[in-house]
C-alpha cells in the first residue's frame, strides 16, 4: 500500500484547489510529525526494553510543532487526520485500508492504540496549580493496565516533562510507561499507562494520582504544584486463552507464552523466560521482545507492561493492538538479546524458532 505521501505524489493539482481550513492543535501536531517523519530517512526504532530490576520506567518524548493547515477539497478523505490523543502517540503505525489488491496482499502494521478512544471513559477532570493547568482526558482499563491520556496547558517552557505514576488500589507492584509531547506554544499532551506486575485481575481500578511536581529534564527545572485526581474505572470485557506448552529454547533462553488475555480493543500477551546458569554467569542481562504476526498478514504492535523475577527466571507481559476478528493463527517470534552492563563487554542477539498458537474464538 503506498503511504499518503505517494499518493500525494500522483495527484495534479491547480492553485485553486487548496483551501484554507481550521484544525485542533492535536490534528496541527499529528501532521506536523507526520511531515517530518517523511523528511528524514526511515529508521527502524528500536523497543524501550524492559531491564530485570525496573519496576516502572518513563519513557519521555519531545516533539515540537508550529500550526498550519491546508486541505485538498477532492482528497481529504483521503488524508488519515487523528484527532485523539491515543492514536496521536501511535507513531504512524496505523494505516487506512483502501480495499486495494496490493493492501490485501501486503503485510500491514496494526498501531497499539487505534480502538482505545472507542472503548476508553471520557474522565475530563482538570487542575490548575502554580500557572499549570494539568487535565485528564480519557482513559480505559482492561482489567491488568490502566491506560490514559492528559493536556498540560503552560505560559512557561516544560520540555520532554515527566510525571509520576499513580496509585491504584490493590496493585501493589506497578508497571509503566509515559510520554509527552509538545504540541504547541505551551501546549502538551501526553499519555501514560500504568499495570499490575503481579498475576491478578481486577475489576476495577480505583486510581489516585497525586503529582507535587513536574520536572523539564532539559535544564533540570522542578515546578512545584499541587494536581491530585481520584477517579475509577471499570475493566473491559476479556477473554482468558490459557497457552501451556507453548514454550521455545534457543541458545540457553527458553521462552514460555503463558496466556493471552483478549479485550475490545488488543489483545495482552504473559510469558516468562528462563535462562540457563551459564548464560547467568556470562550476561548480566536478559532481554526478550515479542514479535506478533496473523496468518492474514497483520503485524502488531506492542508495548511491554515491565515485569519482575531475579536471577535465572523473569516474568512479564506485553499489550498488543486490537486482534484482527478474522484472523484465526498468531505466529510469536522472540527475540533475544543477551548483554554485559557491569563490564561493557558487549552484546549478543538472536531470534528464536517462531511458536504458532491457534487462537480460541
């Protein structure tokens, strides 16, 4: 399927076809990183990688965007404009299907968070403290990760600014990552998810997020305030695919897919990985990804909830985008990194046999 930049390519436009129109800062920043993305040349971007001993982490990004807006009257539907912050943070990854032979036949990547707005719970609950108005947007909860979005709104420059987790009621290990983006003259959004390392499900979560303080890592400023929110949220509806014996070795690591937890909008993947004592003794650490395909040519993408273990086993899951309802087969590849942190001597990598697991409908 060609992007929309090539399809761009192939239309002959008069002067007089382009007509000035209004858009949201989301939909001005979405365009604008789109823009840029296209510019410069393709990177493969590399996994956040979840280390043995973390027990959260945040992953922060910054990407600043002036505002503009031009749309192609005869085009437009065209144009895939993404006026949620969910779909905002999915890296291009999600594509419009236009029925064609080529996209049928073409390995197509599912972005992670294409169906949360759908599913998620309007929270619109807003603070304002020391010149900072700090808002939550949406969030949703499938029953393991919380997952939210929120606007910051300030006169002064906050940078790649980090914010801390929040506390949910019977999670007494958390999990998480987080991301904002600058959007506009003092205007950031960002999103942020945060799930129980330990194997229980709940039914609702009950979040207290109190942040004291925001941080712009940048210059190291802190700005002190005072933005507390209380709010719960009822678990999606899921469906549990226990997947024992699905299990792959390689090289020492072996790679045990335990369950795979199904809701409206992805799909969450538990696994273990055990490590053999003389690869203990040789890398201090163990890195797995998971690479997720169907046998209709979906690729999905995934993003890992942290996990916990010591020593020779290590227990996580990831959170994958929506299952396609047709598809019938997952084919899991791991890859497998092996490295030496404490003396730098290095690394290995490797992909292991692919697991095929038959999905339950």
């Amino acid at each position: 399927m060609k992007d929309i930049y090539q399809l761009l390519n192939d239309i002959n436009l008069d002067d007089n076809e382009f007509v000035e129109m209004e858009v949201n800062e989301i939909e001005t920043a979405r365009v604008k990183k789109a823009l840029k993305k296209a510019i410069n040349e393709k990177k493969k971007l590399k996994s956040n990688i979840w280390k043995k001993n973390a027990v959260a982490a945040s992953i922060l990004v910054c990407i600043t965007a002036t505002t503009f807006g031009l749309t192609f009257p005869a085009y437009a539907k065209s144009i895939p404009i993404i006026d949620d912050i969910f779909r905002y943070f999915d890296n291009e990854k999600t594509v419009l299907d236009d029925g064609s032979k080529e996209n049928q036949t073409k390995e197509k990547e599912k972005g992670l968070y294409v169906n949360y707005k759908k599913f998620s719970t309007a929270i619109g609950l807003a603070k304002e403290s020391n010149g900072i108005k700090f808002t939550i947007d949406d969030a949703i909860f499938d029953g393991k990760t919380v997952t939210l979005t929120y606007s910051i709104e300030s006169k002064q420059e906050l940078g790649n600014v980090g914010v801390s987790m929040p506390k949910i009621k019977g999670m007494t290990a958390i999990g998480g990552t987080g991301s904002t983006s600058k959007i506009g003259a003092n205007k950031y959004v960002g999103i942020l998810t945060a799930s129980n390392l330990e194997d229980t499900k709940l039914n609702v979560a009950d979040i207290q997020w109190d942040i004291d303080s925001l941080k712009n890592p940048e210059n190291q400023t802190v700005i002190k305030g005072d933005w507390k929110f209380d709010f719960s949220l009822d678990a999606t509806n899921s469906k549990i695919q226990l997947t024992e014996g699905s299990s792959v070795e390689k090289n020492g690591v072996t790679v045990n897919i335990e369950k795979i937890i199904y809701n409206p909008m992805s799909f969450v993947v538990s696994y273990d990985q055990e490590i053999s004592e003389m690869i203990s003794k040789k890398w201090n650490v163990v890195d797995v990804e998971l690479e997720i395909k169907d046998d209709l040519g979906n690729i999905y993408s995934g993003q890992g909830n942290g996990g916990f273990g010591t020593g020779e086993f290590y227990q996580t899951s990831k959170t994958f985008g929506k299952l396609d309802p047709n598809a019938s087969k997952l084919f899991i590849t791991s890859h497998i990194i092996l490295e030496d942190k404490k003396l730098g001597k290095g690394k290995e990598e490797f992909v292991s046999k692919e697991i095929i697991i038959k999905i339950q409908k």
